[in-house]
C-alpha cells in the first residue's frame, strides 16, 4: 500500500465479481467501486494505542473501554441506533442508560464494532 495513503475511509475497486440469485441466475460486475476503511499502524514515534476496545453489560448498562476518546453509537440487533454520544480514554458506562434485555452492536468512531448482550 502506498505510504502517502491516510487513516479513513477510502474508495478502492473491485473487479470481476460474480453473484448468483437465489434463482441461480449470475450476474458479472466488471468493477464496483467500494469504500473501505482502513486502519494504517503507526511508525517512528507516532504513539499506538495496541489495545483493543472492549464492551460488556451490567446491572443494565454498557460499559465501554477504549485507548483513546471518540464517538460511541449503539444499536440494536435490529439496526435502530439506541444511543450516541463521546467516551473518554478508559471505563465509561454508557450515559447511565439501562438498556432492556438483548444484544447490542457498538460501533466506534475508529472503525471498531463490538457487541456485547444485556442480561
């Protein structure tokens, strides 16, 4: 990968794909364009935060554990956004939210998905 390309969201192209129906029927995508995330490591003295972010319940919140402070959203198993808002680096329960009984789905805003259920 070229040194000169940033952290983020960038557009690469996928070509020759092949997808099949359910009716068995193949469709050929010649190239589509797709955004892909990516997560380039530090070199030299640029700091690197190696551990991974961590989510769990109890007593009805999310507790969340990240390196560093960003965006949290929470949703559901069905795709409804619960919650949103910042976590600082470290422990954070989740805006004192109890959230019923299920499984939820924590994105971050560096690209991290956790989840974690709720008993």
């Amino acid at each position: 990968m070229d040194g000169e390309v940033k952290r983020g969201t960038q557009d690469i192209t996928v070509h020759s794909l092949r997808f099949e129906t359910g009716g068995g029927e193949s469709i050929v995508e010649p190239a589509i364009p797709v955004p892909a995330r990516l997560k380039r490591r530090g070199v030299g003295s640029e700091v690197i935060d190696a551990s991974p972010s961590q989510a769990w319940s109890h007593n009805g919140l999310i507790h969340v554990r990240s390196g560093h402070p960003q965006q949290v959203a929470v949703y559901s198993l069905s795709g409804a956004k619960l919650y949103g808002g910042h976590v600082q680096a470290g422990t954070a329960a989740l805006s004192g939210l109890r959230f019923p009984k299920g499984i939820y789905i924590i994105i971050l805003a560096d690209g991290e998905s956790l989840k974690t259920p709720v008993d």
